[in-house]
C-alpha cells in the first residue's frame, strides 16, 4: 500500500461535498484571487474556469468581464450547481470532466485554479485545453505543484498501512498529480503553447477546521473508497498522526503559457 501511493491515479471527476467545501476553502479562494489579480483583461473575453469548484473565485472573474462571458465548468455536479447559486445567469454552466472538455467556439483563456492536480494525465489535459483556445489565447493556472501537502501525505500512508484500512485500499495509488515546472513546460510545450512560465511557490496552511477541511479537500477521494463507517476514523487517524496545531504545507505550481 505505501509503495503504490507514491504514484498518482486517474481519478476522473467526482462529485465533491460542494457546501463544505464552500465553507472550508478560504485559502483556496485567497490562492485563486492572486492568480486572477495577475490577469490582463480587457473585459470582453470569453473565458473558462476549468474546476470552478463552488464559483467563489468565478464570481470575481465574471466582474472583470462586463462585456465579456465566463464559461464555469467543473467535473461535479454539487459543485457547478453552487457556482450557478452563487453567480446565477452570470455565468454558462457545463458539467465536464477537463479531459474530455468539448466547446462550440474557441475561447480567449482557460483560467484555472486549485484542479490540475487532481487531474494525472496532463499531456491529455493540455491537448484539450489547446484545443478549447484561439490561437494567441491564454492559459494561465495554479494548482498544487511538486512537494505538496508531502507530510501530510506521510500521514496519510501510515493510517492507510493499518490493515483496518488498508484491506480496502489495496493497491490504491495518491489521487493527485503534483508536477513540477521542469516536468510541465515539455508537456504544455508539446500540446502547442509558447511563451510557458512555471513556477513553483510555497503557501502553508493552517486551516481553522482541520476535520471538516481535510475530509473535504485532500482525503475526499481516499474516503471514498472506505465503508461509510470507517471515513471519519480514518480522518481522525490522519490528524493525529500530525499533531495540533495542523499545518499543511501547500506548494502551488503556477502555469502561464499562450497558445500556438
């Protein structure tokens, strides 16, 4: 079990506990307001927001397109509905896994923040964003990059290596994707943009509701897998495996690129 979840799986989209995660993802949102203060808009493009979870940071980006459309797409249900509660006819809505992201006309920027990485196949994640872009148009993105959460993930692999866990999650491999720039520039290169900047940049948290918050956002897909019963042990295992106060140490991977 420890040896496997050293490598990602593909999870595909799943459904996420969209009312939690509204509550609970204020670092989230703050990441995702830095990322779009570094926009240049002129306020009539079409844009994605490829993962625009429950439509906190969607709704600051439609403000800064007056004369302009946000396209709010995200692989869960529970998630796009609360985006369309929050932004209403502010916004068009697609429920899509990004991978295969189809759209009637290119767009002018894939904005993205805090998905890729739970996405493992970038190569393909790239192609499909090249291929929703005009030529000229932008990606520009932030997700978790190489070296994130890693002690909690330590944490993660030592309640998982208990058998009353473990029996349930053989074979079971990390449900994220935490590139590095090194590994992402060849790959956004090989999917046809120029112009690439990757960075990685460190964002520790301390997340005033450890329980709620890592149920939530990093162990969702691991407590999937588990009986009902067993999802909240295991939580509870995991933080104390870490000790109080919980600091998780976040690492973003910040993706800037134009399309060919």
């Amino acid at each position: 079990m420890a040896d496997d979840f050293k490598e990602p799986m593909n999870t595909g989209a799943r459904e996420w506990d969209a009312e939690t995660y509204d509550a609970v993802s204020d670092p989230q949102f703050e990441w995702g307001m830095e990322v779009l203060e570094r926009l240049e808009l002129r306020g009539d493009e079409v844009v994605v927001d490829a993962g625009c979870g429950s439509g906190r940071v969607t709704a600051e980006l439609a403000e800064r397109l007056p004369n302009g459309r946000v396209i709010a797409v995200d692989g869960s249900e529970a998630m796009v509905e609360k985006a369309k509660e929050r932004l209403g006819d502010r916004a068009d809505y697609l429920v899509s896994d990004l991978v295969e992201l189809e759209l009637p006309e290119p767009v002018d920027l894939v904005f993205s923040t805090a998905t890729f990485h739970w996405i493992h196949d970038h190569d393909r994640l790239f192609h499909r964003v090249r291929a929703i872009l005009k030529p000229g148009g932008r990606l520009v993105a932030q997700c978790g990059g190489h070296g994130n959460v890693a002690t909690h993930t330590q944490a993660i692999v030592a309640v998982a290596s208990d058998p009353e866990y473990g029996q349930h999650l053989t074979g079971a491999k990390a449900p994220w994707n935490f590139a590095t720039p090194e590994e992402t520039e060849p790959r956004l290169a090989a999917a046809g943009f120029d112009d690439l900047r990757c960075w990685l940049q460190p964002k520790p948290v301390q997340p005033a509701r450890p329980l709620e918050f890592t149920s939530t956002v990093t162990l969702g897909p691991i407590l999937d897998q588990l009986p009902e019963e067993k999802r909240r042990p295991f939580a509870e295992a995991v933080l104390e495996q870490e000790g109080e106060p919980l600091v998780l140490d976040y690492v973003r991977l910040n993706i800037e690129a134009v399309a060919i």
